[in-house]
C-alpha cells in the first residue's frame, strides 16, 4: 500500500513537473517573455531591467534550471501587482474556492445518489423521466449563463439574493448552486446507468433467488455495488470543479483560486498565474490519490 | 437414492406455462406450454441444447423473469399444493430461499464481487430471521465445511475472486441449502468447470440430495452430467418439451427424432472400434517434429521481491506425420493451448526447436515466417471470436491471399471462395453475409474454409468444437476427417475432451501441468491407460444413474465397455 | 434471461432504419431533440447566405429593442441588442461560428486521440509510454485552466481555439481507442489474422480501427456538447473569440453588462447552447439505451401475445 502511495506521488511529480515545463517553454517559445510577465503598460527600460534580472539573455535550457533550483528553494517569484510572494496570495485564495468546492460536491453527490438511484429502480416512470430530463438540462447548461440568469432572476428582478462577494449565508447560495449543478447532472446520469446495468447483474438474481427483500436488494447488493464507479466520476468531476470555479468566481465576485487565475492572467502577473497551476494541480494530485484509497477500501479485488 | 413413492403428491407443479420476451411489434415465444412436476428425493434434468428455453421454465419457478420484457403468457406453478406462480413480496420470500433455492452456471457472476462469501451466506439466515451474528456464523462455516472448502473458518472471510471456479460453486451450494430447501434447482452447475471438478460438483449434489431427501432439477446441455443424475429426463427443443420419460428409457429408447439425433450424435455414444473416423494412411513423412518445448513465465512480487518462475510447458516432444491427427488432451492450466500458440509463434517459447519442413519454427526470421505461416494454418475454439466481425465471408477467406499476394490472383479470389464454401458443406451464395448471421457450427466451417484458402500442410485445431453444440460437434469431426482424406492434411487437435478425438485422432497426448504424462496410439491409451491422470480423465466422465446403482465405482475401462 | 433473448432475437439486418425511427418515435424527448437539430443544422447551413449582412448591420432605432414586439420585422423578433443588430441573425451567424469551433475541434481531437491510440495500444515500444504520460499530463489538469493558459501564451485567435479545444479533448479519445485496441488485440481474430501472416500495420488498418471507430463516433458525438461549453466558456471569459468575429458565448458575455436594462441580449444566446447541448445529449441518452441490448426493449412498442 505504501509502495503503491510512494508510485503514485512519483508519478504525480513528474506530471506535475511536465504541466509546469509545458508552461515554462510555451511562455518562452511564443516571443518576448517580458510582455507576458509585466504589465501591457510598462515602459521599454523596465522591460528589458526585467529581461536582465530575470535572465532571459541566457539559452533557453538554462532558464529552465534556473527556474527549478528556485521551485526547489521554494521560491515562487513575486507578484508585479502586489509586490508579495505569489504563493502566498495563491494559497489565500484556495481555501476559499476548497469551501465552495466542498460544499457543492457534497451537495451534487449526496442529491445525485438519491434521485439517480431512485430513477433506476423504476426506469420509465414518472419520477425516472423527470429527474433524467433534470439532469440532462443540468449537464448541458452552460454555467456562466445559469449564473446571469439567476442574477437575473434572484438578484435583479426581485432582489432576493446578493449579486457578489462573500460573508452571509445568502452569498453562498447561488454560488454553489451553480457549480453543483453540472456535477449532479453528470452523476446522476452516471448514478442511474449504473444502478441500472447493477440491478440486471446475475448477483441480483440470486440474491431474489435467496429471498432478500427488496430494499436489501435495492441498497445492500446493487447500490454498494454501483458505487464504485460512481466514485471513478466524482473524482473526476472534483478535479473539473476548478473548471466551473473559474465562472463562478468571476462571475460572483468570489475570492477564491479561480478568479485569481482569471485576473492574473488578465493582469498579466505571470509568477501569480504559475503559483495557482502548483496549487491546483497539487490539490488535484491529492484528491487522486485519494480517490484511489477509498476505491481500494470498497472494491475487495483491488489491491495495490 | 429411489425414484418417488407413487403415493405421494409431486412437489411441484408446472402445468401448461408459457413465456414471451416481447420485443419490437411481436412477441418471441421463449417456452410454450411447458409441463413437469418432481416429487421428493427426485431428481428432473431438464435437457436442452442453447436457446431452447430450458431455464425459462424453472425462473418463472422463482418469479426471476423481469416483466416486462418477460411476459407469462399461461400456466399454474404449484409447490407443495399451492399455488405459487403469482406470489411477490413477503410471500415469495417464504418460497425463495427457503423452500426452493437455485443455483447458477457462472458462480462468479452470480456471487456479489464486494461481499465476502461469509457475508453473502449469512445474510440468508438473517433475512430469513433463522439465525444472526455469531450463530448464523458459526452455521455458515459448518455449511462451508459441509460443501467440502478446506479451512472453512478462515476462508469465509475471503472474498468470492480468492476462490476457484469449483469451490464457488460449492459456495453457491452451500448458500442454497442453507436453509434445507425441498427443492434445489441447479442451472448448468457445472458447464464452466473441468471434468474432474464437475465430478466433484455432481457428486456433491447426490450425497446431499441423499441426506436431506430434496428434489433436486437439474438444467444441462451435457447428456452426460444428465444420465449421470437423472430419475427423470425432459428434452426441450425451440421452448417445448419433445419427450419426457423416465431417464434409461429417453436415453436408451430416444422416440422423438431430434432426441435421437442428439444421442447419436454423442462421441461416447458407440464405442466401437469400427466405426472411427481415424486415418487410413499408414504413416507417412514427419511434418513437424517438436523437441523440448518449453514456456517459462517470470513475474515478481512486490516491487523489489525476488523474480518467480512458472512453467506453462515443459519439456514437451512429440512428432507428427503427413495425412495423420495428434490429440493433444488436457484439462485447463494443463498448457496445451501454450504449446498451439507457441507453434503459431503467437507467443515465444523459452527454449527447445520445432522442425517443420527441415527448419526451426523458432529461428525463422519475418520472410521466412510468412512463408511457414502459409502452411500452417489454425482454427480457434470461438468461431465468433476468431473472425472480424465487420468483414464478410468473401473478405474472411479471401484474406490469406491478401497477405500472401502469390498464392492467387486478385481475380480468381471470387470463384475460389464459392469453391471452398462447397467443399465445407455452406450456401456459396453467402459470401456477402457477416459472421453474426451463421450459426456456431456454419461459423466454425467458414473458419475451415478460411484455413484452408492457403492451402496449408498442417492445420491446429485448438478446441476447434468445444464451444459447438454436441449434434454439431460430431459434423464438424465429420468434415475434418474427410477433408484430411481428401486433401492430405495434418491435424493438432487440442482439446479437454478425451472422448472427443476417440474416432478421430491416430496417436494422443495427454498433458497435465505443462508435462506430457502419457503418449501413444488412441486404441491403446483408451484401452489401457498407464498414467493415473489418464485414468481419472476417462474415469472423470460420468456414468448412467441406472448403472451407476449396481456398479458404483466403475473403472476407467469397466466404463468403456458401458454404451449409453 | 438477457442472454435468452440475444439467443432467440435475430434481427435482419434489412430494415434497420425502420427499426431506429421506431425506437425514436417512442421516446419524444429524441425525436424533439432530432428535430432541433436538424432545423439549427439547416438554418447554420441556409441562414448566413440569407440573413448573414443583417447581424453586423447597425440599427439605430432598433437600439436595445425588446423581444416578442411586432411591430418591426420578424428579424427583431427576439429583439436587438445595444447596437440595434437583430439577435436572431447574430444568433444564426453565431451558430456557424460555434458549431464550426466545435466540429473542427472534435475532428481533430478524434484523429490525433484515435491514431495516438492506435499507436499507444498496439506498439509497446518508447513512443508508447511516452504518448500515454503526456495523456496523463493533459487529463490531469482542468481543461479550462489547461486552455486559458495556452490561449494565454498563443494569443486567442480561432485557429488557436481549435487547436486548444482538440488539445485538451484529445486524452479522452487515446485512452479509450488504447483501452478498446488492448481488449482487442487480444481477440481471437487478431490471433487469427497474426497466425495468418498479416502485418502489424494490416491488423491495425483492417482488423483494429474499423471496430474501434463506432467508439470514437459515439464519444465526438457526446464530446461535440462539451466541446460546445468549453468554447463559450472560454469566449465568455473573453480568451476565446475575438470581434469583430462572435460565438454565442461571446454574445452572452457582451450582453452581461445590460442584464439589468436589456436581459434579452444575454438570455437568447445561452438558452440556444443550453438547447444545442440538451439535445445532443439527450440523442446520445437514447443511442445508449438503444445500444444496449439488454434495456433496448424499452424503447419498442411491446405487443403481448393475446389471451
């Protein structure tokens, strides 16, 4: 079991690593890095001051050691904007996209399960067609759109909910509503396919064959069974949450790692932009890992 | 075990049932106006060859058929006098589980994969309020230990993959008369298994039959596994019952033809020596002569433990000659298949030589190869695996001169391949249909057909008619032979049946554990065989029930001079 | 009992289509779903050549006109936006522009994915390993993230968007063309087609793709949804299309700043993706059940035998 943690942080290493050169080259390659790392604005001698200092003269190989004898000492650079370390401002924000990420994963898995499993034990019933066209409409909506239209709606029209920013509860609602959404979409899809094919497995009919009742049937055999891929997605689409963070935050107003990325980027402050890829790619090789424990505890044949 | 009292009133019932699976606009008839009943202590096969709607019948028994697609058309199922057929929810649970209980082919599908086997037999006592915690346990480890699982108190804490294929049927056994059911319905309990274990299996089920007095229905396709336990036989064909009758008369005096047809169809059936289908040309030059085969597998424990080999083949010789059929017999794990994919070159041995046409297989380099490969051609187990499903027939047999673009100009192709698909016995106006649209056996004599587009000196049959229905096993052989008549070929004929290849091959070889433990001409290794796992092998294969009762334990030669 | 009616169901091949328009027909969200589609595919096809010059022309008096007015012509009928251009002609330019990204891109990532696959798979060589690793790297990351960072070092530009989008789909279409020529290569006919003398490039051309390609095409046809909402996203981040060219999820973002005045600007294009992407979903919710033997039946109309 360690063996197998120690290989897969290895391996998390090198990908990382491999994300972080992608990026290093990709910034050098595609013409003067100085205009990406300062501001639009900055004058002619300040960028070639921050062309010297930073050593951008140098062959490009050589950069790049550079470059990873600071990661090793752990030094990230600087924020232009802000004049402090960018690591320090990327891990202020990601505490609070790991709330909201929290909250809704939570929320999308534990409603997802419920309804989709509910759905499959009478496929084509009323309940099983409502909750699949749900679903689907939570899967193919486009979040940033959700989000206006319940700005719209809630914030604009009748004034219900704040429109941005954090501190009560009713900032948190649309929010999370929003980045939930998609996930719960996809899972209960995934959720109700499984249940399904689960409910049709052989090991259910000798379970009728047994005389079990119905709800150990139902929860005991085919549900815990179900799980397991279940689990494979929700993993995924907790890595992916970033994805819906990015618009939720910017749209929100929500100071979390996603809206820092997007304002960095727009800023141009390239060693804020890096420091966010660590943190998150670290996070998501985290939650991988993770997953693969919980997935060894509930699926006997796996043994690593 | 005596066939029922007449006195008593059968168990159950099944008069007149009928079932559909609807499908798009009309209905397809799964089982139609099915009849049987079994009393106490009796034992029903229900015989049938795939699709037959033999295990239609006994899951309307259980309410298994989902509804829809299922539909139950007619029919009253009746247990111990009542009437059982419409029974759901609490009620049935008083019935499943308890008074009836069934098993299943495929032991490992059908035992939850995240339970332990403990888990999964204790829950039958707990649902059924007989027995919880430490009690229900103790009782499951008694069952296990009862259906023959060594260690019973450790391994029920293992998981259904940690078991093999025998022992989780055991497992399912011992799940099944958990709470001494009147009635064990076993559905083809034993078809994934080898022949020793099958035996095993079968007489698991007798013994326990004989303690608890059960009335035990047993599905099979295998008229064997069926003569060997039945009182009574009822033979289904295309969802109906064509005979029913007590078990030595159906099978000695089968009157409706198709049951005919599959008794004589049976290779065991005559065991005459006239009526063979070996070859009649005496020994001719050697083709291929293999020495010292040999197939090691390396795998490590852990990420530094220490390298542990495992020999799939060891050190096997053999040689086989112009117009002549080499057995090659062994249960699974015995390496037989190794030996036919290594002599392909599908996988690479690890040492010794084989010679065909004065060369080493093994050190052929790619041209050389492709030139060997036009001579030596294989049929596979699964006739269905072994073609691409999205090519035609016409593209099927006529890719051998796709590869090899000197054996036949482009514009002959067509015409040859009506020529091959009349020599083995199909419609030549089929060449434009596709794999799924034949049936097993036309499928397996497309794969001869294929095999023979290049006009090959040897051919490897690797379980070429295992996988075929019993009536078409034996056209198959049939077709073989008098293509090796015809033709002049070679055949390696691989298989786990020894009485498969009794009329068919010229010289077996029996293999157990990557070892050749016996060798010699087919009339000798049958008449006496030398090594005990020969023995056991023929021994392995059951006996009638009706004479299974004055000769209990007969011998592998006291057996042959059975006929069926 | 599945296995009972795969044995005694064999459907002739003729009359195929008839058997797909009745399991369509049988479920009404499909056949919506099918119909949508088919009017956008016509209207991204006709409507530009038609309508195309009203989508850039400015219209004064038609400023922030509101929707479902008749008054003016039927082209202001879902209203204008600030600068008085129609939104239904902005919407139909869009959808050329949107549904355009998005095939290109899901034909990319389907061909690179499929022949990397078909390499990775087969081949156990370097290359192999190494093909597989930067999968990892790329699925291991969000994509969005993945693509705003590439966009921001390439510059936003359609062709880099494409290339983007195909970048960060592609992983999906490797790993499963790698894990189908895995399951594959083991299959008996390749053993067959091997013992036969086939070359490698023989089995993978003839044997191989052609099974893996259904595969493929089920997935571009799921994937074209996301591919869909990873391209607005990205536009409505504004890293994405740049004017004067649009997509529909620039028009959302535009509309963004008039919510409280003028909704409609922002609501139409989006309700189209949302639109766009249920149906493709809901066709590829249905492809599934109709593939799969064991739950197709419900989606037949069931006769039962009378009695």
């Amino acid at each position: 079991m360690l063996s197998y943690i120690g290989r897969r942080a290895s391996h998390s290493i090198i990908s990382v690593l491999g994300l972080l050169a992608l990026v290093f080259f990709l910034t050098r390659l595609t013409g003067d890095p100085s205009s990406l790392f300062l501001p639009l604005d900055s004058t002619l001698e300040a960028r070639q001051a921050f062309a010297r200092l930073h050593g951008f003269d140098q062959p490009i190989h050589w950069q790049f050691l550079n470059y990873l004898r600071d990661l090793v000492s752990l030094d990230f650079g600087q924020s232009v904007r802000q004049n402090r370390s960018a690591m320090e401002i990327a891990l202020e924000a990601f505490p609070q996209t790991l709330k909201l990420a929290f909250v809704a994963m939570a929320l999308a898995i534990a409603l997802a399960i419920v309804a989709g499993s509910i759905a499959a034990t009478r496929p084509g019933g009323f309940f099983d067609r409502i909750v699949s066209l749900v679903s689907l409409t939570g899967a193919s909506a486009p979040d940033f759109w959700i989000a206006i239209v319940g700005i719209l709606v809630f914030a604009v029209s009748f004034d219900l909910l704040p429109t941005s920013g954090t501190g009560s509860l009713a900032h948190w609602i649309m929010p999370v509503f929003v980045l939930a959404l998609r996930p719960f979409g996809l899972l209960v899809q995934v959720v109700r396919g499984t249940m399904l094919s689960a409910l049709s497995a052989p090991y259910i009919k000798t379970a009728r064959a047994k005389g079990l009742r119905r709800k150990e049937i139902i929860f005991g055999h085919a549900l815990r069974n179900s799980l397991l891929p279940v689990i494979t997605v929700a993993g995924d689409l907790t890595a992916g949450l970033v994805n819906g963070a990015v618009i939720v935050e910017t749209v929100f107003g929500w100071p979390g790692i996603g809206k820092l990325m997007i304002d960095a980027i727009i800023l141009r402050d390239f060693a804020v932009v890096q420091s966010t890829i660590l943190v998150t790619a670290t996070a998501i090789f985290v939650l991988n890992i993770c997953i693969d424990l919980l997935y060894a505890v509930l699926d006997p044949r796996i043994r690593y | 075990m005596s066939p029922t009292s007449k006195s008593t009133s059968p168990l159950l019932t099944v008069e007149n049932l009928t079932v559909d699976f609807l499908s798009d606009e009309s209905p397809v008839r799964a089982v139609n106006a099915v009849s049987f009943d079994v009393s106490r202590g009796e034992t029903l096969v229900i015989l049938g060859e795939s699709g037959s709607g033999k295990s239609v019948s006994t899951s309307a028994v259980m309410d298994l058929i989902d509804q829809p697609p299922g539909d139950i058309v007619s029919g009253r199922i009746s247990f111990d006098g009542a009437p059982i057929g419409n029974l759901r929810g609490e009620p049935r649970r008083l019935i499943n589980g308890q008074k009836i209980a069934m098993i299943f082919q495929d032991p490992l599908a059908y035992l939850n994969p995240v339970y332990t086997v403990g888990r999964q037999i204790v829950e039958i006592f707990a649902c059924h309020g007989v027995a919880s915690g430490k009690e229900a346990r103790e009782r499951s480890i008694e069952l296990l230990r009862r259906v023959g699982i060594p260690e019973p108190d450790t391994r029920i804490d293992q998981y259904p993959h940690q078991f093999s294929g025998g022992q989780r049927q055991r497992v399912m056994i011992a799940m099944a008369i958990a709470l001494k059911p009147d009635l064990l319905i076993a559905d083809e309990p034993t078809t994934a298994l080898d022949v020793s274990v099958q035996a095993q299996i079968l007489d698991l089920l007798r013994d326990l039959q004989n303690e608890t007095g059960m009335a035990l229905i047993l599905i099979t396709h295998d008229l064997e596994v069926a003569a060997s336990m039945a009182d009574r036989v009822i033979v289904m064909n295309r969802g109906e019952i064509v005979e029913a009758g007590v078990a030595r008369d159906v099978f000695t005096s089968p009157r409706h033809a198709y049951t005919k047809k599959l008794i004589s169809a049976l290779p065991h059936g005559d065991t005459a020596e006239g009526g063979n289908r070996r070859s009649t040309i005496p020994s001719g030059e050697t083709v291929l002569k293999v020495e010292n085969l040999t197939k090691e597998y390396l795998f490590s424990q852990g990420l530094f433990g220490k390298k542990q080999s495992f020999r799939a083949v060891n050190d096997v010789n053999f040689e086989i000659r112009k117009g002549e059929t080499l057995g090659i017999v062994g249960e699974s794990g015995s390496g037989k298949s190794s030996v036919a994919r290594m002599l392909l070159r599908l996988t690479e041995p690890t040492a010794g030589r084989a010679i065909f046409a004065g060369e080493d297989i093994f050190s052929m380099n790619q041209a050389r190869l492709l030139a060997f490969r036009r001579k030596v051609q294989m049929v596979f187990q699964d006739p269905y695996g072994s073609m691409n499903p999205r090519m035609s027939v016409h593209a099927i047999i006529s890719e051998p001169w796709a590869i090899h673009g000197d054996i036949l100009p482009q514009a002959r192709w067509k015409d040859r391949v009506v020529e091959l698909l009349e020599l083995v016995g199909l419609n030549p106006e089929h060449v434009d249909r596709y794999p799924h649209q034949f049936s097993g056996g036309q499928r397996q004599r497309i794969a001869i057909a294929r095999a023979l587009a290049s006009e090959p000196d040897l051919i490897i049959c690797d379980e070429a008619v295992s996988a075929l229905d019993v009536s078409i096993q034996a056209q198959i052989i049939d077709l073989l032979a008098d293509l090796r008549t015809r033709l002049g070929l070679s055949y390696i004929f691989i298989t786990h049946d020894l009485p498969i290849v009794r009329h068919f091959a010229d010289r077996i070889v029996v293999m157990k554990q990557g070892e050749i433990v016996e060798d010699g001409s087919t009339s000798a290794i049958f008449a006496n065989p030398v090594h005990p796992y020969t023995q056991s092998l023929l021994e392995a294969t059951p006996v009638p029930k009706w004479m299974a009762v004055r000769a209990p334990r007969p011998t592998g030669r006291a057996r042959d001079a059975l006929t069926l | 009992m599945t296995a009972l009616i795969s044995d005694i169901t064999v459907s002739p091949r003729t009359g195929k289509l008839r058997t797909i328009w009745n399991c369509l027909k049988r479920d009404k969200l499909a056949l919506a779903a099918v119909i949508f589609l088919l009017l956008l595919v016509i209207a991204t096809l006709a409507g530009p050549p038609l309508i195309g010059d009203l989508a850039t022309k400015l219209g004064l008096r038609q400023r922030n006109l509101a929707p479902f007015s008749f008054q003016h012509d039927w082209i202001y009928f879902l209203g204008a936006d600030t600068l008085g251009r129609p939104i239904i002609a902005r919407l139909v330019v869009g959808a050329q522009n949107t549904l355009g990204i998005a095939f290109a891109a899901v034909l990319c990532s389907m061909l690179t994915g499929g022949i990397l696959g078909l390499i990775a798979g087969y081949s156990e060589r370097w290359y192999s390993q190494i093909i597989q690793r930067l999968a990892d790297v790329v699925m291991s990351f969000p994509s969005l993230l993945l693509a705003l960072i590439v966009l921001y070092t390439l510059g936003p530009s359609i062709t880099n968007l494409v290339i983007v989008l195909a970048f960060t789909r592609m992983p999906i279409y490797l790993r499963t063309t790698r894990a189908e020529v895995l399951e594959l290569r083991e299959r008996m006919f390749v053993s067959a087609a091997i013992s036969m003398g086939a070359s490698p490039l023989r089995i993978v051309v003839r044997h191989i793709a052609p099974l893996v390609l259904p595969t493929l095409l089920t997935i571009a046809a799921l994937d074209f949804a996301t591919v869909i909402l990873a391209e607005s996203s990205l536009s409505f981040l504004g890293l994405g299309i740049q004017p004067p060219d649009f997509t529909w999820g620039a028009m959302v973002a535009n509309g963004r700043g008039y919510l409280a005045n003028a909704w409609w600007i922002s609501f139409w294009p989006g309700l189209v993706i949302l639109l766009t992407t249920l149906s493709l979903n809901l066709l590829s919710s249905w492809a599934r059940t109709f593939a799969d033997p064991q739950q197709r039946w419900r989606l037949q109309s069931l006769r039962k035998t009378p009695r």
